[in-house]
C-alpha cells in the first residue's frame, strides 16, 4: 500500500512482555487448536514495501531531500493519520505540494517498477503445506481492496484464500485490531485459533490486540523494527512452511 503507521523503534513495555509471554504459551500448549493462518499482504506475500519506499525518496530527493527509512517505518502497515511522509516533506521544504499530481505519478513509477514481480520466498510452498494440513487461509490488509485484490488475481492465488479483509471492512485499520477481528468473525473462529503472519510493528501490535498469535517476517523495510513482542520471528516464508510440516511429522 502507499501508506502505513507505526513507531520507528518502539520500546518494550511491560504490557508488551506479558502479551509475549502469553503468545509464547500459545505456541507450547495449543498450536494444534489452530484452524486458520491470516497473512498480511504488502511486504509479506509480495515484496511491494520496497518499491514504495522507493518511489517515495525519489520524491523526497527531487526537493533535496532524504527520507530516513527510520522514519518512514512509522507508517508501515498502516496509513498516513499519524505520521505522514507527505507532511514530514512540507515540513522540511516550507512548500505545499499539488499531491492528486504527486500521488498519481508515483503510483505509476510503482505500478511500473512491480511489473514482473512474483510472490515472496516461500509463498506457494507454505499455500500448499497448509492446505494439506486443513488450515483455512486468509489475507488481512489495512490496503484497499483494489490494490490487495488485484495483486492476487494477478498472480493466481486468489483462490487459496477463503477471506480477504481490507480497508473499508472494518471500521479502524491497523494498528487498531478491527480488521484482525472481522477476519476471526468471518471464519466463526476464536482470535486465539488464528495464527498471524505480519512483516510491521502495526501489524504486530493490531494481531495481538485482537488475541491472535503474531509470527514476524521481516523485509528489507521493516528489518529494522524491533519485533521482541512477536510469539516467532522467521527469515521467509519457506522457513514457516518447515516449522508447519515439522509439526505434522513430514519432512
């Protein structure tokens, strides 16, 4: 998406240990109970985070300057009511921006630049691995529909998914836990039975704050982000898709 919310390094509180510790015994005592994996989409199952960075500091550097990706990590996962690359460049420049302009062109230079892109490591191998296993899945996307449903028609996978829950579909996005928990609602399941697989701090924080266990995989935009509260945190898919079929005994 083009636009998300979170904190650049948010520190670990109390309430943060114990949602881990929490979700950590999620993972000891009933991972068997789980019925359903809910993935996020940007930066998850298609490596889209990049190219809007991107696209963004080419914005930035046409006015002389730089979008620390310390900062834009802020807006992971989310959207621009809380921190705003748009307000942070008019802050810096002193100028306003005709962005019904802006925001058109570089969505082209995205479009365009995603051109030939596939899905993430690892996405059809844990599709597969899941399946097998019985597990629904689902997508959770503080995007809009057009852009999430789009990309997956694109790339053929659509069908895999039994819900898609976007922007629209719930009354908050993330880092609210609203469309976390009208994906649950659509499923008929306990938010503690749906595992979430996110790559933002956002995302994180939203999936824990409807009661659902959150594995991390982070991308080269949100590597940065300190994940400590996360129940696991994985390098791709792929290592995921092992961790599922360790479980059920396949090699």
């Amino acid at each position: 998406m083009l636009g998300e919310i979170g904190d650049d390094k948010p520190g670990v509180t109390e309430k943060g240990i114990l949602v881990a510790r929490i979700v950590r015994s999620w993972h000891k005592a009933s991972m068997n109970d789980l019925r359903a994996v809910l993935f996020d989409f940007d930066g998850i199952l298609v490596d889209t985070e990049w190219a809007i960075y991107q696209a963004w500091c080419r914005c930035f550097e046409e006015e002389g300057c730089e979008l620390p990706l310390s900062l834009y990590t802020r807006c992971i996962g989310s959207d621009f009511a809380t921190w705003s690359p748009k307000t942070y460049l008019q802050e810096l420049t002193g100028k306003s921006f005709d962005w019904t302009v802006l925001d058109a062109e570089r969505q082209r230079e995205i479009v365009h630049e995603l051109t030939d892109e596939g899905v993430m490591d690892g996405v059809h191998e844990l599709i597969e691995t899941l399946h097998k296993q019985d597990i629904s899945l689902g997508v959770v996307s503080s995007s809009s529909h057009h852009w999430v449903d789009g990309w997956l028609d694109q790339l053929n996978i659509r069908s895999h998914f039994t819900h898609v829950v976007c922007r629209g579909d719930a009354p908050r996005i993330k880092p609210a836990p609203d469309l976390w928990i009208e994906a649950a609602r659509r499923f008929t399941l306990d938010p503690k039975h749906c595992l979430a697989i996110e790559d933002s701090h956002n995302g994180l924080v939203s999936a824990q704050a409807a009661g659902m266990p959150v594995w991390v995989v982070p991308n080269r935009v949100t590597s940065v982000l300190d994940f400590s509260s996360a129940e696991e945190r994985f390098g791709t898919l792929r290592e995921i898709a092992h961790r599922f079929r360790a479980r059920a005994g396949v090699a």
